[in-house]
C-alpha cells in the first residue's frame, strides 16, 4: 500500500475523527494544528497543494496593519502585534523582524506618519520588534541611495516582520501531522452531510480515483476565496485580487524595506527585500466571485503591473521597467463580503474574519490575514458546534521548517525525494512555487530547472509530475509581465 493509498484509508477509517478542516491555507493549517495540539483527533484535506492559493501569494510581511491604525481598529492592531511576535517564536527559522522605512516628500510627513508609528510602538508593548525612529534627508541619502531623492524631507522608520508564507505553511502542516493529524493534499471535498454524531464529507482522490467518506464530529470550511462553494447560502466573500512583481536586488540593495503610504488605488507599496531579490506591490482590484474558479491560476492584469511599476518609480532611482521584472503574480483575498451600503471599494473592507455555523454544523470561516491566523484558529476552535474548547501553543514549541536552505535555489534530485517524502510534494508546481520558492523570484530560473525536478519526483512517487501543467503555468506568468 502506498503512502498516499494509506493516507487516503486513513481519512475515511469508519470511527471518523474530532475534527475535520477542508482546506490547506494559512486559517485551516492553524485550525488543525492547535486541535491536534490540544489532543483532538484531526484531519485535514486539501484540494490542490498547501498554500497554493491566496496563502502562497502574500507581500510576505507579518504586521499589525498600519493602515488600520489611521482607521481607528486599535484593537485589531493590537492583536495583529501580539500574534506577529507569536509566529515569529513558533517559526524562527521562517520570520524575523524587518525595518521598514517611509520617505517623507511632503514637509508634514514625517512628523504626521512619525506619531502614529509612535502610537504602533505603544500598542505593541512587549511585543514590540524596535523602535520607531526619524531620519534626515542626510541620513536617508547615505544608507539608502536607491531610493528616489527629488524633494526628499527625510523619512521615518519602524520595524515589523518578513516570513516566507509557503514555507510556514508547509512547516504547520508537518507540526499538525507530527501532533497526530492526518493530512492530505489534492484530495476534494464533493460535498458535506448529517452523519451520525456529526458530518460527513464525500471525498475522491484525483490520482487514484479513489471515492470515500471522512466522518467528523465537526467540520471546519477554511478554503478561503472558496468557502461559499461547500456552504451555499448567501455568499460570505467578496474577492479582491492583489499583484506583485519580483525584480533584481541591484533596485534596492539596502536590506530595510521601504513604504510608500498611499498609492494611486489607496493602498500602500511595499518594496521588501526577499531571498535575494525585491518584492514589489500590491494592489487592489475587486474580483468577480462567479470568475474566481477553484483552481483556476490568478494572473496579474497588465493594468496592475503598470500601477505597480509607476507608483515603485516614486520611490526608486533608477525605476525598474518590465523588461526589469524577473516574475509576477497574484493572489486572491477573501474579504468578508461588505453590506450592501458598503460601496464595492474593496480596500475599505475591514480584514477582520467572519465565522458562520450553518444549520447543519458546519463551521465557516473566511478573512483574516497570516498574522492573525492562531487567533483566528482559536476563535473557530471556540464555536464549534459539538465539541468546542480553548486551544493555546505549548510553551517552547516551535515548528519544523527543514526547507529554508532551498527556498531561494532549485533543489537537488536527493533534495526533490525528501520534498515528496515529507512534505507532500506530487508535482513540479509543488516544489518550484512551494517548497522552493523559484518560480516566485524567477520564472526563466524555474523553467530551466522543471525538467530535472520532474525527472526526480516521478522516480520517487511513481506519477506524473505534471511538468506540462507547470511549464504552461510558468509561461502564461512570463507572458504577462512581459506583455506590452
């Protein structure tokens, strides 16, 4: 019997479990993770790979939310400040602290942004990271010569964190199954009934053709974007798209990231430095649910990509142009659906989570963000339905990361048999966006690799790695940043 016929077995075994989660992003990776952290009997599927939706695709900061700040959701930011300094002592390996700093270009800012990043400071308390400080145009022109000069006043800077998002994912899977948990990518979730004592989700497996039952006591819908598809009802989620696009370090050599308070669509730009290389975004754009298929590849629009490179000219000298970018992506966030006087500006939407309990059960949860995903975990673990408990983190604990020497280069054959043996690896996509983080930093870097990681996987699973399905992937990213 294979790993993955076992694994499959094992779901569906006929006592069924405590506690069931369908999906494998950042909330259901957290919700499994403390339940079997608190001793419950857990299973978790996932219909594509972990984190290969919205949770993969972040500016990769854990942060409080300034913008929230200047909203006036001081409690939101104080828990975001608290949860960011949490994951950093449950994933060292994976978070750290980072500075970021704010060029001022307008006589007021620095003394404007300088006081609610005093404020930020404050609400962090012993969850603090560093102090906020003021720099002179002096100062800013000495250490960070790429940032653009023209009518600079100074700046001010203040610290918050960077992990690599695909990376804590993978690692809270292997905490989960290391706790008891039985975990299993690319298995679908069809449909969801009254079982005895509980639920039961009707599952089939797309590699084996296998077709099977998983029967819990409660069941948890944390599939993101995708929640409305398994619940029915009204929706609860009205997607927002944000891009990103990766360039050369040469554009920022410093290793502070830099924070451009207002954009052109009203969200704020990030320039971070990332595994050798500059992340640069996001944007805002309202998605159409009904065009938001479950496994269907988010791109970047040509229009979110021009904004990203304008609005990255106002910080940079010299400015990357899109013969400069190196790889592009989007991600999809599942904001809680706003009323219907909410207007459709999905950046005012605040990114708190919604839970839902249906009259069946099943628990819903949607929003949220990477920073808040324990507590969010911890408040769905609260309401359940049937079997609900306080769930907390084991003093000390911290997770199994075991892949940050390959995030920023393509793996070895002996690495690629490791990746499929413990950490669900199945297809080329699998190990070069997730595990490895190339296709990320660099699509031509990631499609020179694919054949021999393809060659690897398939001699240690016995199955298609599926290396067609990545090099279309990889192209259509390609031909969208390149398009003009």
């Amino acid at each position: 019997m294979t790993s993955r016929t076992h694994a499959f077995a094992s779901l569906t075994r006929p006592e069924g479990f405590d506690l069931a989660v369908v999906g494998g992003g950042a909330t259901g990776l957290a919700v499994a993770l403390q339940a079997a952290w608190a001793g419950r009997s857990v299973a978790l599927i996932e219909a594509h790979d972990f984190a290969s939706g919205t949770s993969s695709r972040s500016t990769k900061l854990l942060h409080g939310g300034v913008r929230y700040l200047a909203q006036g959701e001081i409690s939101l930011v104080r828990e975001a400040l608290h949860e960011r300094k949490a994951l950093i002592d449950l994933a060292p390996d994976l978070a750290h602290p980072l500075r970021f700093v704010m060029p001022a270009y307008r006589w007021w800012e620095r003394l404007f942004y300088g006081a609610g990043l005093v404020t930020y400071d404050w609400l962090a308390g012993p969850s603090s990271l560093g102090k906020t400080e003021q720099l002179s145009r002096a100062a800013m022109r000495s250490r960070y010569p790429a940032v653009a000069s023209r009518h600079l006043r100074g700046a001010v800077s203040y610290c918050d964190a960077q992990f690599d998002d695909a990376g804590l994912a993978i690692a809270m899977a292997r905490g989960a199954a290391a706790a008891g948990a039985v975990l299993l990518n690319r298995v679908r979730a069809t449909g969801v009934t009254p079982g005895a004592g509980g639920l039961a989700l009707a599952l089939t497996d797309p590699f084996t053709g296998a077709s099977g039952h998983l029967k819990a006591r409660d069941v948890v819908n944390a599939t993101g974007v995708w929640v409305d598809d398994l619940r029915g009802g009204e929706p609860m989620v009205q997607p927002s798209q944000g891009a990103h696009i990766v360039v050369e370090r040469r554009f920022h050599p410093a290793d502070d990231a830099l924070l451009l308070p207002r954009t052109a669509d009203g969200r704020v730009l990030f320039v971070v430095p990332w595994l050798g290389h500059c992340v640069i975004g996001t944007t805002d754009t309202p998605r159409d649910p009904a065009d938001v298929e479950l496994g269907r590849e988010p791109l970047p629009f040509s229009a979110e990509i021009d904004l990203i490179l304008s609005e990255a000219a106002r910080l940079l000298s010299p400015a990357p142009t899109r013969a400069d970018i190196l790889s592009a992506w989007a991600g999809l966030r599942p904001l809680v659906k706003p009323s219907a006087t909410a207007g459709s500006a999905t950046h005012r939407i605040s990114r708190e989570h919604a839970i839902e309990v249906e009259p069946n059960g099943l628990v819903t949860i949607t929003g949220g963000k990477w920073t808040t995903c324990l507590a969010m975990a911890r408040d769905v673990l609260r309401a359940l339905p049937r079997h609900p408990f306080e769930a907390t983190t084991p003093p000390g604990i911290t997770l199994p990361s075991g892949m940050t020497a390959l995030a920023a280069r393509a793996p070895t054959p002996a690495e690629v048999a490791w990746l499929a043996d413990h950490t669900w690896a199945s297809s080329v996509e699998d190990v070069l966006a997730r595990r490895s983080r190339l296709l990320f930093l660099d699509v031509a870097s990631a499609l020179a690799a694919a054949p021999v990681v393809a060659s690897a996987l398939e001699a240690q699973t016995g199955r298609d790695a599926d290396l067609a399905g990545f090099q279309l992937t990889a192209h259509a990213w390609m031909a969208r940043f390149r398009q003009v």
